[in-house]
C-alpha cells in the first residue's frame, strides 16, 4: 500500500463510517489535504489525482495504482482513449494531463450538462451506453479506442450492451476497463449474488471461454479467440485484446 493511500485512509478513517466508505459516498477533500496527498504520491497519476484544481473528480482509492500498472505504456503517445461516464469532467481532465497533448479523449454520458464542463480538445458525446446505434456513431468519429473504461451507468444490462457494442472494435491490442464491479452485487443495479447477466459474471464467462480448448462447453464470448488476459482487481477489470491462435504443447530436448 502507498503512503499515499496509507495517510488517505487513516484521514478518513476519522471522519467516515465504514458503512458511508463502502457505499462509495464522495468525500470532498480541503485542499491542504490533497495538496500533503500529492507531495507523498508513490506515482504519477496518483500525483496529478491529488494535485487536480479548477474540476470535480472522484476515483477509489485503489485504482489509481492499477490504472498506472496498465495505462503507463500509453503516455505521451496518440492514444484514443473512450470513457464511458463524463459526471463533471475531472476524469477526462486527469487522463488528458496523465496522458499528454496527442492523446484523442472522447466521452459519453446521457446527461447534456456534460457538454458544459468538457474543455476541449477533449470531446463528450449526449447518448446512453446502452444504445449501439449511438456507441457505433461515437467510434465512428472517434476511430478504434486503444482503451475503453466503462465508469458510466454501472447497470449490468447497460454494461452488457455496452461491452457487446465496443469490444468488436476496440483496437487490437487495446484494453477494455469495467470500473466498480461491486455494484453488480447490488439489486438496484440490476445486481446480486451470482445473479445472471451481471459484469461479475459476465468475466467469471470469459473466464470459463478463455479456456474453451480444453472442454466442449459453448463460448458465447470471445475470450477463447480475442483476449489475451483478464485481469481482475478489486471491483476493476482489465480485458487485454489480443487474438489468439490455439495453444500448442511443445516439447524440445534429446
């Protein structure tokens, strides 16, 4: 744990229950206290997180570590990025400074007043991520993201249609990203315990697909054949789009 995220807890853990912690409550913190935040920050995107001014963004704590691990290689490169959610624009704001000035940095969200705290060149699109006439517009205009992050609507019907949409044309070797993944454990997300048709159990499918050589059971995804890794953190997964040949057992030596 980083010393950033160490200080961060210990100063919420006197101001916040743990109920309001894990229900995701937005915590607004005094600039002294974000700007101590990114003099001890163990990375760069947790620095530039703390060191945000002039826009609204809230991330938990334990992501911005594992966004640095995956999104590290795309920095100062032209990156297209897609994220689904605008909220008030920190977000696109903190990946436009993470990334650089040759980063293309599209959002959508479903609520209009998105278009008024968007600075460009940063661009945001009014539709819903359940809508794959809209999604297909947006790629269209955007070209094939390098990263997709689904942190929009965290309904498990709106992220199934979503990922269905966008994973086909996502570019090769890209990363599609799912944010807080607890939610599918939660009924007004459409959400619960092994329920079907969650993102939880849409992963725990590719899982099972991504090692569809090895039993005869349908694959309705397509991890056997175009993921390359699935990564799965606390509420986050990284998909790694990759196509795949099938597995060859070699043996060398005498």
């Amino acid at each position: 744990m980083s010393e950033t995220i160490g200080r961060l807890r210990r100063w919420l853990a006197a101001r916040v229950s743990p109920r309001e912690a894990i229900r995701g409550r937005d915590f607004l913190l005094p600039p002294e206290a974000a700007a101590g935040l990114a003099d001890v920050a163990s990375g760069d995107l947790e620095r530039l997180f703390f060191a945000t001014q002039g826009v609204v963004v809230n991330k938990w704590l334990h992501y911005l570590p594992i966004y640095e691990r995956y999104f590290a290689p795309y920095r100062g490169t032209a990156v297209r990025m897609l994220e689904i959610g605008v909220s008030r624009g920190g977000s696109l704001d903190l990946w436009r400074r993470y990334f650089g000035a040759d980063a293309t940095i599209f959002g959508v969200d479903i609520d209009p007043t998105c278009l008024n705290v968007v600075a460009a060149p940063n661009q945001v699109r009014i539709g819903s991520q359940a809508d794959p006439a809209f999604l297909l517009s947006v790629i269209e205009e955007l070209g094939a993201p390098d990263i997709i992050l689904d942190d929009g609507s965290h309904v498990a019907s709106h992220q199934q249609a979503s990922f269905e949409t966008l994973f086909p044309r996502l570019k090769e070797g890209g990363l599609y990203v799912v944010e807080d993944l607890h939610t599918a454990y939660w009924p007004d997300f459409d959400g619960g315990h092994r329920r079907p048709g969650t993102a939880i159990e849409l992963v725990k499918q590719m899982i099972d697909d991504m090692h569809g050589w090895y039993h005869r059971e349908p694959t309705p995804t397509p991890a056997k054949d175009a993921v390359g890794a699935i990564h799965v953190h606390d509420s986050l997964v990284v998909l790694e789009k990759r196509r795949r040949a099938r597995p060859s057992h070699i043996v060398v030596g005498p």
